[in-house]
C-alpha cells in the first residue's frame, strides 16, 4: 500500500492519505486508488472507477513493485 501511495503521489495527487501501521484499508480506497493510477478521477455520479480501469491500476502498480524489487536488489550487491 505504501508503494501505490509513493506512486500516486509522484504523479501530482495531492489527496492520497497515508494509513497509520497495522491499519488493513477499506478494500473501496483501494479500488479508488487504482483507478487514479491511470487516470481515474471519482465523482459524485461514478464514485468508483470501471473494471478495465482498475485491473489497468493494478498492472501499473504490479510494474512499480517489480522496478522496485529489480532496484533493490541491485544495491544489495
């Protein structure tokens, strides 16, 4: 949750609320979340971002989470 967070927040979301340790999210901020990956923006008439949106978000977010892990590992050695 943290990297789709540092994500968002890169990209100029000035919204993005950080969950205090050991809080589990609402599975519907997460949603929301996802679908503002890629371009999603929720408003009073569609709160929730469509299915290709969020299965988009999730394949951005599965990408970041790999150059993470491909990062890390390089300044391990």
């Amino acid at each position: 949750m943290d990297l789709l967070h540092t994500v968002l927040e890169s990209q100029g979301h000035r919204d993005v609320v950080r969950w205090p340790a050991g809080h589990a999210p609402d599975s519907r901020d997460v949603v929301i979340d996802l679908g503002r990956l890629v371009g999603s923006h929720p408003s009073s008439r569609q709160p929730l971002p469509g299915a290709r949106m969020v299965w988009q978000g999730l394949e951005r977010l599965n990408w970041a989470i790999q150059v993470r892990d491909a990062i890390g590992e390089t300044k391990r050695e």
